[in-house]
C-alpha cells in the first residue's frame, strides 16, 4: 500500500478480483477503458477505484454487450454524473481492514493454517491470504461460510454487533460495513445488541451473493428500487421489482442478484441476527 495507506493491487490479483484474466486488463489498458498507476519498478498498480471501474467495464461487456468505444461513453456519463453530486466523506481504512484482521485472529485462535481453512471453504489458499491482508475480493456468500466455519456471523466481523445501540438513525446517517465484496454496500439501519439485523443493501449492476448459502433465522426482504432475483434451494426463482417482498426461512439456500441496469436498493431484515 502506499503512504496513504491505500491498498495497491498487482495486476494479476487485480484481474482475478475482477473475474477476468490478466491479458484482459492489458487488453482494456490498450482501449483505453483503464489507466493503472505504476510502480518505481514499472509495475502495474490498481486501486479500489480502479477495480471498481473493472467490475463495470465487464459488466458493460458481457450485459449490455458494448464494444470498447461504447463502453467508454457510458463510463465518461457515469463520471460526469457523479460530479455533479455532493462528494461522499472518506471510508475509515482502518475500520475496511478489520474483516480480515477478525478474520486471521479467529484462524490463529483455531490453530489451522491458510492452506487448511481455504480448503475447507473450498477457495485457493491465495484469495484467503488477500481476503485476510486486505478485507477484500470474495463473494458474501464466501464471507458467509468463512464466518460459520469459525462460529461467527458475517454481520459480527463486520463490527455491527460492536456499536452501542442507536435509537434514531437519520435518512443519510447509515453506518456502512466494511467493503468487502465489490459492488455490495450494506448500511445499517439499526445499531445495537439487537434481535434484528436491519439492513439496506445497495447493488452495483451485475452484483450478487455469487453462491448460495444458508443460516438459522428468517428474513424479509423488500425492494426499495430496481430489480433483484432471488433462487431458493436452487429451485425457486422469484424476480423482485420495486414494493416488491420475499420471506422465507433462512436455513433455505439462498443466493440473489442484481437484475438491473442501475443500483438495486433493498431493505433487508434477519431474525435473530444470524447473518
């Protein structure tokens, strides 16, 4: 990372954290869809930015189906669009690190090695070093079965369970986890030793659990805005539109995607809070 402390990543962590390979980013480099920074050495250096804009990039690719020159229109509207909105306060680096720091501690506490818990999980041992190094690149249904593994909840290694209850919370004044998985923002609603997780979710196009994963409970979502598909058990499928809502038992295996153009935003509660 530099002075900033902002984590870099080398190109080939950076193509794999965008699920794409390596000569394609040297590809999108070359279109100009891309610019990395480098290093002293001459290496590539991508940014949290910089693999934000992958992940649209590949999205604008392989949904909408636009060549380069397309997708470089969309990207300049985009950023000509966030311009003219209020800038967002920095996020706390050190509050984005914590997933991973949990994360190593509750491995270290359980005596195994990368190499044990990543093949337990089913994941390379290499994306659970970055996962622990950075609080990044995994799906939340991998985040999901790494906090089971070790007896916590996905909501408890993002520190929600760690915040002293807050009564009121304003339209704006979310608190928001640690970005772990890219393109999911989740935002709390309620803060405290609560009986509910309270959420809002807000997906980037193309975003999703990237898997199916189950825990005790039940849970009710509403779709604030959008469009969300949900599979549970693999077998039930349910395309969600805004005023849209699903409940079910969360011990069904369930995974979800984004289904829209834009951001999908959701409203998203578990009981008791297991996730």
């Amino acid at each position: 990372m530099n002075g900033a402390g902002e984590i870099r990543y080398k190109v080939a962590e950076a193509a794999r954290l965008a699920g794409v390979s390596a000569s394609t980013l040297r590809l999108w480099e070359t279109q100009g869809l891309v610019v990395p920074e480098r290093s002293p050495t001459g290496h590539r250096q991508y940014t949290e930015a910089d693999l934000a804009r992958l992940k649209r990039i590949s999205w604008f690719r392989s949904e909408r189906g636009l060549n380069p020159a397309a997708i470089r229109e969309a990207l300049e509207a985009e950023t000509n669009a966030s311009e003219d909105m209020a800038p967002a306060a920095a996020p706390d680096s050190s509050a984005d690190l914590q997933v991973g720091r949990k994360l190593r501690s509750l491995r270290h506490a359980a005596g195994k090695t990368l190499e044990q818990v990543a093949g337990d999980i089913g994941i390379a041992a290499s994306v659970l070093s970055t996962l622990e190094r950075t609080s990044q690149g995994v799906s939340i249904a991998v985040l999901h079965n790494l906090a089971e593994y070790f007896g916590a909840t996905v909501s408890s290694l993002s520190g929600e369970s760690e915040l002293k209850e807050r009564a009121l919370i304003r339209a704006g004044e979310w608190r928001t986890w640690p970005r772990t998985t890219p393109g999911v923002t989740v935002q709390l609603l309620a803060e405290g030793n609560n009986q509910m997780d309270c959420h809002r979710f807000v997906l980037a196009p193309g975003a999703s659990s990237e898997g199916a994963y189950g825990h005790e409970g039940e849970e009710f979502v509403y779709v604030l805005s959008g469009r969300v598909e949900f599979v549970l058990d693999g077998a039930q499928f349910y395309d969600l539109s805004p005023g849209d809502s699903l409940y079910f038992a969360s011990r069904r295996r369930h995974a979800w995607s984004n289904r829209h153009d834009g951001e999908t935003v959701l409203l998203w509660i578990n009981t008791p809070p297991t996730f």
